[in-house]
C-alpha cells in the first residue's frame, strides 16, 4: 500500500469523547471512525486489523475441526420467544417491523438459530459429534456504551456451537474449544487469564471467561497468590469465616438514635464491625426478602439471583419494604419480621451479634441465628482482596479484565427449549448436549491495544499488524532515494510481506509520528546514506535501532519474521 494515492489520515489531538486509552488511539490513527454511540466505522487499516484477528480465529477454528457457517442478522422475534429469551433481553433487543407487520429483531445471539440449523441434519446418535460457527455481526441497544469497541452496540463476534449426545462427549467438545481459544490469544499477542463466570442470559451449567488483564477493564477478576485459581467476582466462592463459639446471650433491644449505617452502629456502640450484621431488602421476582449477611461485607447480586433460580433480583423500594415492615431502611433486622430470611453462610458462624430491631431508632443486641427463622442459606457476598482463596488457602488478590472470549456448557436448555433430539442405541429420544463458545473480534483488537500501546501510539504485534513493515522516503525529491524504497518495496511484496511504503510530500518527522501512531512494527528509513547503500531500521517496540546495508535488509526482515 502506497499512502500517496491511499485513503489513509491520521488525528493530532487526542478525542474528546473517547473515555479509554484504545478508543482515542484507534480514532487518532484513522483505524476507526465514530459515527454514533456505540457505532463505529472501520477504515482500511483498522479494517486489515480486525481481519487479521478474525483470520487467527478462524484458521485454529477449522484446526479444531468446526465448520464455518453464516446466519443471518434479522431475525424473526418469534424465534427467541420459543426459547423463553425474548423478554430476558429486553430493552436490549432492537426491534422492527416489516411491512405485513411481523416483527423481526437484529440478532443479539444465535443460539435458537444454531439449533435450527441442526435439526436438519440430527436425527440419531450417528449424527454427532460436529461443531458450527460463524464470524457475523451482533446487535444489542446498551445503555451506555463506552470504552471504544470494548462497549459498543454494533460488534463483530464469532460465535460457536458443538452437538453431542451427552455430557460426557460434550466435554470433549468443550475442552477443544478451550484449546482452541488458548492457541487465538497466544497468537495475537493478548496477556489474558481464564475465570469461572455467571451463565448468565445464555444459561447452562458452566461458562468460563478469556479475560485480557487491563486496568480499563469492566470485570474483576480474581485471583490467588498461590494457586491458578481464576473467577469473575460475580460468581467467586467466599470460604466464610469462622468464629469462637460463644455461650448464647439473651437478646436485647437497645435504642440507636440517628443511627442507620454500620459504620454509625460501631461507633455508637463502641464495637468490632465483625460482631455486626446488616440486612437489606431485595425484590426477588415480585417478592421481597431480607438478606442478612457480615456488617463488612457487599451482598452480591449474581449469587443471591442463583440460590433463589430467580429471573430479576432489585433493591426492594420504600413501597415494596412497607409490604413487610414499617421500620425504615436503616434499622432492618432479620427477627420478627414477615419477609423470607436469607442468611449467609458467614452469619450462620457468628454469635450474639447486633442487627436492626425493624423499629426506626432501635437495634438489638445479642442476637444468635436461633432467633429468627431462615428461609434458606448460602454463599451471597462479595469476595475481597486478602481473603483466603477458596481452593487452597492462599491470598485473594483483584485485576480488572476485559471480557474477549468466553465459553459455556449449555447442557439441554435449547435443545429441551426446541425441541432438538436424536434417537439413541436403544431407539429411545433424548435432547441434544451443546455447548456455545464466543469470542468478541473488536474487543481482542482493543483490548491488544489498551495493553501494548505507549505514549507514541499503538504497537501492534506482527501476527495482527495492518503491515508488517513500513518504508519511509524521507525526500520525495531525491530520485535515489525514491529508486531504493521502490524497489524494497516491489521485493517485500513479491515475497508475501505487508508493506506501507510512505511516499506522501512530507516532512520526515510528520512520516515517523505517523508510523509510530498507526503501530508498524518495523520501520526501514531512506535517507541520504541510500546513496552508499545503507539504511535505517528500526522497530516499533525499541529493540532494535540500527543501520544496515540494503542488501542484508530483506533477509534481516525475513528473520525477525
């Protein structure tokens, strides 16, 4: 690619409206454009980017032996509605109508149309195992998109489905798909770790998270110092925390005036926040409960929507919490109230502890689990840093990630959903075993560039690079100098490498920002010693910066490559 007669730019001053380190470098460096929240255009650089990344996937894709497929964005809504899914996306979900009034939606996820696809070719246990994908568009109405192409409402994902007839094969299926994941990310350069996360929307029985470790991540992982014990915190096991048994004391209710926070209930009590508990009030699928839980821990909302099998768990409102106390928020308890306890596993250790009364102004004192009753108990806190890791006892240490792949153990849902069987050895029907793996194209090339760009620009790494190399004239005027690029130029593009040859009437610094920004990584400079036959070669990471004669430079190339 000539950039004299290309349609290549590039941006000076950062974005004002790009909130993340990727986004504004991708803007500056003409590889995207923002045409609206969350919609972005990709330019030819940008574009030769995501295809080099969407090529890794889809080479070790095929190694693992997947089909590729193509299914189509518009989708009729009926469709998620037979899967129990329409009303779980929501908002989310563009809709639209045609013009006989069918309403149709912009896929958000393929999954029901995987499983069309399947049936027409699963009829018995011979027909499987097999596994489809696709590199296709996605569609889903955030409402706040952010961070560049890490939140955006249009994005590129390649999606994945494996069919067998149970479990058992299933894993098979599964583990290859991890391997395969592995072997994408190593390619592309990407510092990630695997975590257990929450099923989520998807369902299922398991999904595990590729997460590229950056501090602009959305998602906290967490990790141990001792072990590869790896979560999203959103599903990471607390081990409770015990405590010496003590003799039980008679409970007492104690006046609390203008006392409604832990932290004022330990300072007007003089007490350890450990000896506390707090309780809040949830609206789990219409009904409200009370969730009690250490006076220093977070409830976390995942957990408590899983032990209940719930659709939609909420803060419960003044409205909802007068159903089943007049106490206000501040002083709920777990004892005598109507609502349904839910006690964490951490509380059902703890002794003569304090808690609210359900009276405005009160508290009581001395309170032990025998004094109320428990609707049902479990694991529903937040874990923290410093906490013992839940496998093997080490520390519990936080980075933050973003979400590039993840994989799930779908087990029967859609199949059982729609109807998906096959007829086993013994002529008896059974639903199909998926398994569903994702991975998001334009957050891998983000995600790439939150971790690898410096105060220069991006640095991409060779595998997804838009060009390997890039060769910069640095006077357009010297006819040797333009004699020597030409013909390194013609000799890199006759052996198979990418080559940005920047032949634009500009000045030499402008040239080398321009390179430095768009993330080339190695730069060959012709300057006035072309006449004595040497160049300048540079790389983009710094580790090499150097002269060399024009005929060792191509095998030098080759080498690096």
């Amino acid at each position: 690619m000539k950039l004299s007669n290309s349609f290549f730019y590039t941006l000076r001053d950062d974005i004002k409206d790009e909130d993340s380190k990727s986004g504004n470098l991708l803007v500056r460096s003409g590889m995207v454009k923002k045409e609206a929240s969350g919609v972005y255009m990709f330019m030819p650089l940008g574009l030769r980017v995501k295809r080099k990344i969407e090529n890794i996937i889809r080479d070790e894709m095929d190694k693992a032996g997947a089909n590729e497929v193509l299914m189509p964005a518009l989708i009729p809504s009926e469709v998620f509605q037979k899967s129990y899914r329409y009303d779980s996306f929501g908002s989310d979900m563009f809709k639209l109508n045609d013009r006989n009034d069918r309403e149709f939606c912009l896929g958000p996820t393929h999954e029901e149309l995987f499983v069309m696809a399947a049936m027409e070719k699963i009829k018995s246990y011979r027909d499987m195992p097999f596994n489809i994908y696709q590199i296709q568009d996605k569609f889903r109405d955030e409402a706040r998109p952010r961070f560049g192409l890490i939140r955006t409402r249009e994005f590129t994902m390649k999606d994945a489905y494996s069919f067998d007839t149970d479990e058992v094969m299933g894993e098979v299926s599964y583990q290859k798909m991890v391997t395969a994941y592995k072997n994408a990310f190593d390619r592309m350069g990407i510092d990630y770790r695997i975590v257990r996360a929450d099923t989520g929307v998807m369902g299922g029985d398991l999904s595990e998270e590729f997460q590229a470790v950056t501090d602009i991540g959305e998602d906290v992982l967490v990790m141990c110092d001792s072990c590869d014990f790896g979560s999203n915190i959103e599903v990471a096991s607390v081990k409770a925390e015990k405590f010496l048994k003590e003799d039980k004391k008679k409970i007492e209710m104690i006046e609390t005036p203008n006392v409604k926070t832990i932290e004022e209930v330990t300072k007007f009590l003089n007490i350890d926040i450990k000896k506390t508990v707090k309780t809040l009030a949830y609206n789990v699928d219409g009904e409200v409960i009370f969730a009690v839980i250490k006076g220093d821990r977070e409830l976390n909302d995942t957990k408590l929507r899983k032990l209940f099998g719930a659709e939609s768990v909420e803060l419960a409102t003044e409205e909802e919490l007068k159903q089943v106390t007049e106490a206000s928020f501040g002083s709920l308890g777990p004892v005598g109230v109507k609502a349904k306890i839910v006690l964490d596993n951490e509380v059902a250790n703890m002794s003569n502890f304090i808690c609210g009364a359900n009276k405005t102004g009160y508290h009581y004192i001395n309170v032990n689990t025998s004094d109320f009753d428990v609707y049902i108990k479990g694991d529903i806190v937040n874990i923290r840093e410093g906490d013992v890791c839940p496998c093997c006892g080490g520390k519990i240490f936080f980075k933050k990630g973003i979400e590039i792949g993840n994989t799930f153990k779908l087990g029967t849902k859609y199949s059982l959903a729609l109807g998906l069987n096959y007829t086993d050895e013994e002529n008896k029907l059974k639903p199909v075993y998926m398994g569903c793996y994702g991975i998001g194209v334009a957050r891998c090339m983000a995600a790439i560039a939150e971790q690898k760009a410096d105060e220069k620009g991006l640095v991409w790494p060779i595998s997804i690079a838009p060009f390997v190399l890039g060769i910069v004239i640095i006077n357009m005027k010297d006819e040797e100098q333009k004699k020597v690029a030409l013909a390194l130029y013609d000799e890199f593009n006759k052996i198979g490498i990418d080559v940005l040859l920047d032949d634009r009437d500009e000045r030499a610094g402008v040239k080398f920002k321009d390179m430095e920004l768009i993330g080339i990584p190695y730069r060959i400079t012709v300057g006035k010693k072309a006449a004595d036959g040497i160049l300048e070669l540079k790389s983009r990471d710094g580790k090499i910066d150097k002269e060399i004669s024009i005929d060792a430079v191509v095998d030098e190339i080759k080498k690096f490559l």
